[in-house]
C-alpha cells in the first residue's frame, strides 16, 4: 500500500539550532513529494517539492529537502532555526496515477528562545 | 489573487443539524478536495473531484455529502449522521489527474464545533 510515514510526532529545538524532520514513503516507483507548513488555525502552505531530477530542493524561507530513493525517505531540513518556524509540517505525496495526495500525520516543531 | 476561500472560519452546530462549508476557487483547476484535521492525526480525504459534476469518496466519506456543479465551487454538507463533526475542515484544489500533478493549494480552514 502506498503511505508516507513521519516518524517523529514532536520535535524541539532551540533557536538557531539546525533542524531535520524526517519523512519515510511506500511506493515501488519514484513518488512526487512535497512538504507543507501550518501554523496554528491555519490552511497549509507549500515549502517545497520533488518530481525528477536534482534530489536536493530548495524550497522557502530556508528550507531544503533531499530525496534519497535507497532509503524512501524525503528529509526536510534547516541549517538555523528561527522562533517563526514554529509550527505542524506535513510530509505528502503524489503517486502520478492516484488522484490525491497522501499525507503523514505530521510533526509539530517548537523552537525555544 | 487567485486562490482558495472557505467560509465561514468558525461554525457551530446543533445536534441533529446539517450545516453545509463553503469552498471557491478562482485558480480553474479541476481537482478539489476536502480533507478533514484532528489533533495528532494528520489530514484525511473525505472526498474528492477530478470534473466538475463527478466526485468520489475519499478516506472517511461516511456522514457528509458534496456536490461540484460548478467548476469553482465543491461545498461540502455535514449531516446529521457524521456522528462526532467537530473538527478543522480544509479545502485544497489542484490541477488534477492526467498532467504533472503540482501541489495542493489550500484554503484557511472552517473550524466546525457541534453545540
């Protein structure tokens, strides 16, 4: 069965700290994969996404993820964290032929000062 | 600006009520969607719809009712056998099946409350 997984529910770190979420997906070919942050009462916002080619992608404010097909992981990273990116992000993906996304139960990231 | 618009932000039902959320979008995608987001589980499909007047059920379709007459507009109806309704409810939308897919854009959330 096609899933994306987020192994970690909570994360914190302190302000300027690097920060990695991980993200894990079952799928027997290359998915399309993206990552969305929401802040509290909010709607998602899109950080970045992977369909081919260079697996290392830049997305906004600071973030980048790389695509790693022998581990299935798509791992979003920051080298420093800043208190506004406190907030759920969510690991998704697309399979091409599905008509929807999939997404992960997400992981909350605190940033203490 | 092109974008998604839910409404109303808040919602508050009575039991036994069917209360309907309003989703538009003025990107012309074809693809919409209505995800529903409890703490601690993510976000999961109730329905979904690829053209306008067609939709299928998503994850958890049981309790609520669409329709998509028209291409901007996917409102969804809780009724009164969704048995526990509150929730955040999110609307999204997408270029759709048969292309590149790109990302979901969202709307802002209705938070629905039964009373």
């Amino acid at each position: 069965a096609q899933s994306v997984t987020q192994p970690d529910i909570h994360i914190t770190v302190s302000e300027g700290a690097s920060l990695e979420l991980r993200c894990n997906y079952s799928y027997g070919a290359t998915p399309y994969l993206f990552w969305y942050v929401q802040s509290p009462g909010q709607g998602l916002q899109l950080l970045l996404k992977y369909f081919s080619g260079d697996t290392l992608v830049q997305g906004i404010k600071g973030f980048e993820a790389e695509f790693k097909r022998s581990q299935s992981s798509f791992n979003l990273r920051k080298p420093s964290v800043h208190w506004s990116d406190a907030a759920e992000y969510f690991c998704a993906f697309h399979s091409g032929s599905a008509r929807q996304l999939t997404f992960g139960s997400g992981t909350q990231l605190t940033v203490l000062p | 600006d092109g974008g998604i618009t839910q409404s109303p932000k808040y919602l508050f039902r009575k039991e036994g009520q069917n209360v309907t959320l309003s989703c538009e979008q003025n990107l012309n995608h074809d693809a919409m969607y209505w995800y529903r987001q409890d703490p601690g589980q993510g976000l999961r499909l109730i329905y979904y719809s690829q053209i306008v007047n067609d939709f299928q059920k998503g994850d958890i379709a049981e309790g609520y009712s669409v329709s998509r007459e028209k291409k901007e507009s996917f409102p969804l109806t809780v009724t009164s056998a969704q048995k526990n309704p509150t929730a955040f409810y999110l609307c999204a939308s997408s270029t759709g099946q048969g292309r590149s897919p790109t990302e979901a854009f969202f709307g802002q959330g209705t938070r629905l409350t039964v009373v």
